[in-house]
C-alpha cells in the first residue's frame, strides 16, 4: 500500500486533474502535475506543476523517480508515455486498458468479443470499408472518429452512403466507426473502482441527459427498473475484470425504447457523470482513484441523498461571470469551479450539486439554479 505523504503523479492536469489533486491532498498525499499548459486548473493546485509536454523524457523521468505512482486524467496521453513510466513505477489504469478506451474500433471489437452488447456498427478505414458498412447497416447512422471523440465533436450523422462519403472526408478520411443511431429511451452511466487485487465497488447507477452532445445533467438515483440497473453494473464489471482493470472506470450506457442495453463508450477515468459522488456519495469517484491507485481498498460508495449534477458551460458567461450569489442563496446545492481562466462555448468550467431527500425536490432546486444563472435574452 502506497501512504500518506507519498507523492503521487497525475499526467494531465485540467478538471479531472484538479479534483483528483483535492481528493489526494485532503487525504495527506502529495501531488505532482504534468501538463503543457501554464495555467492548467490541477497545476495551479498541485504540490508541483511540471509544465511540459506529455512526451518530455526528461519530465517523465523525474516524475517516475520522485512519484510513488502515476495515474491519468484523460485516454489521450500518448501511448509511449505510459509505456515509458510503466516499467519505472506503477502507472493505474496501465496503458493496456487505455490503449482501449482511446480507440473506438478496439473499444467496440473489445466488447463485441466479450458479448457485451453495443449499437451496430463497422469499423471503417478506406472508402471501401464504407461501401460495404452502408449496405449492411440501418440508417440513419453515426460516422465517428475512432480517436480523439469527445463531446460529441469529430462525429457526423448520415442517412445515405453519399453522406458517409462526404462525412468520410469532412473528417479527415481518418479510421472512423460507422454506427447505427438507435432510439434512445435513457442515458445511463456506471463509475466503479478496481484495485490490483480485483476488490470493487460499484457507484448508483446516473441517469444523464445531454445537450449538444455535451453532458449537461446526472440525476441519482436513475429513474429505471431495478433489473436494469443490476444488469448495468454487471456489464460494467465484466468489462472491468476482463481487463483485470485497476483505477476508476466510466462506462456509458445506451437504453434503448425496446429496452435494451447497450455499451456506448467507456472512459478509464473519472467520469464528468460522477460528479454528484464529491456531494452524495460516503466517498468520491476522485478518492476511489487516489484508493485504487495505492492498493487501498476501496472506499464504500453508499449514496447519501438523492442528487442532481449540473454542468455549468461557458455559455453562462457574458460580459461578466453568471451570479454565483443566485446560487449560494439555495442551502441544497453545491458548487465545483475548475479555476479556468477563459470561458467560452461549450467550455466546462464548473459544475454544481443539488441535493434533497427526495429527487423531485432536488430537480426543482437544480432548475431553480439554472434559471438563475442562465442569463436573459436580449
Ligand atoms: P459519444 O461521443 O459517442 O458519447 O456521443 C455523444 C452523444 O451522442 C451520446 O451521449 C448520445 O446522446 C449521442 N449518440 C452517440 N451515439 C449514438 C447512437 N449510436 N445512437 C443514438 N445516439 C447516439
């Protein structure tokens, strides 16, 4: 077991960065932040902020000979990055699980191999590829990026192989799945937490909506049947010990209107989606990666009251920040700003927690917020 006061390295260092660096902190240990950019919100926090780029041997090779552990805030650092830091020190999730998670073609193959159900789809990497994918699928459909995805950027909906075609190229003729667009009845996600001896826990089942793509709330309980819910966090597990999975990992489901479950994507990370654990849950998703990522059990992560999350974009910004006292008046709810500088469409720069012993109650104080921050037309 890894103990307080060891240092413990967090490779990226925006919000999910941050938070981990709180959750390490508050629990006695310290952290070291590597992340290019100079005012990266985790770095500002952080006991030291390695500014640099992820592929700085030099930079990883401090990091690997001071930090006791190394863990990541996003699938997108480079592969030879873990690569490298994983023969020096424990580096959770390693780059195996990784390497997965950052790429949809190996994601969706990983779980189709597994039988772990998820939308249609076909690999695509020549224009070939997408001849024979648009005669075999149900449109409409879904061209995205096999990397790089998120928040619904570098995807492109098409009804006909002319739009693939021109889908194909708007997206750089880059490897992409073509996916079926299924009817949609929920969005659901599951956040659990592995340690290297294989000891889990499960976090309450999120209901999430999205908005542009973008996440934009998380109400827990989710409002479905109890069977579902117990066969999402089942296909959650299996996914996670399949990969003999240590550290905290996200799984987005799809419901559809038939009723079944689908795998949309997993994350090998904290999850925006789990946001509402810091507020309503004995411990947060961000102590479950500090947990896991120094061979402590995990913590229990029983909900303590029913909880809304809500996104707070840069949208909300005008010429001024939105009114935070509008917020601050409502005793039930909660708010997590990233420190980031700049906001602009579509940034995440926040998010805040409603909470109540009812969920209805806890929804109606979260619209009460929104209404307040959102500024006024005209
Ligand atoms: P993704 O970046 O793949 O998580 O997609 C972002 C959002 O787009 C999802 O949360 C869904 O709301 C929607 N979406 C993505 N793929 C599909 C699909 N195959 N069918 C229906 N909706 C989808």
């Amino acid at each position: 077991m890894i103990l307080p006061d060891a240092i413990l390295g967090v490779l990226g260092g925006g919000q999910l960065g941050r938070m981990f660096t709180v959750a390490a902190r508050s629990m006695g240990y310290r952290v070291w932040a590597l992340d290019p950019d100079p005012h990266s919100p985790a770095g500002s926090i952080a006991d030291r902020h390695i500014e640099a780029p992820y592929s700085d041997e030099a930079a990883l090779t401090e990091m690997s000979a001071h930090c006791a552990a190394v863990t990541t805030e996003f699938e997108n650092v480079p592969a030879e990055t873990l690569e490298y830091l994983e023969v020096r020190v424990p580096v959770r999730p390693g780059s195996a699980p990784v390497a997965i998670a950052r790429d949809r073609i190996r994601e969706k193959t990983f779980l189709r191999e597994l039988g772990l159900a998820t939308a249609p789809f076909f690999p695509i990497r020549t224009l070939d590829d997408l001849t024979s994918a648009c005669a075999q699928l149900r449109m409409p459909a879904l061209l995205k990026t096999a990397q790089l995805g998120y928040d619904g950027k570098g995807q492109i909906a098409v009804s006909s192989l002319e739009d693939a075609r021109r889908g194909f190229q708007q997206l750089g003729a880059t490897a992409c799945v073509l996916e079926e667009r299924v009817a949609l009845q929920l969005e659901l996600s599951v956040i659990l937490a592995r340690n290297s001896s294989g000891q889990t826990e499960v976090f309450p089942v999120g209901e999430n909506v999205h908005v542009n793509g973008i996440l934009d709330t998380t109400f827990v309980p989710a409002r479905i049947a109890q069977p579902v819910a117990r066969q999402a966090v089942q296909m959650a597990q299996r996914l996670a010990d399949a990969m003999d999975y240590c550290g905290v990992l996200a799984v987005e489901f799809f419901l559809t209107v038939d009723g079944d479950l689908l795998i949309n994507e997993m994350a090998p990370r904290p999850h925006n989606s789990g946001h509402y654990s810091i507020d309503a849950c004995l411990t947060s998703q961000f102590e479950q990666q500090v947990r896991t990522l120094c061979d402590l059990p995990p913590g229990a992560t029983t909900l303590l009251s029913p909880v809304v999350m809500v996104n707070i974009l840069g949208d909300l910004w005008g010429d001024s920040p939105p009114p935070w006292e509008k917020l601050f008046e409502q005793p039930q709810a909660k708010l997590h700003l990233y420190g980031k500088r700049h906001a602009r469409p579509g940034r995440k720069m926040g998010h805040y927690n409603c909470l109540a012993a009812d969920l209805d109650d806890a929804i109606a104080i979260a619209e009460l917020v929104r209404a307040a921050l959102t500024p006024k037309a005209g």
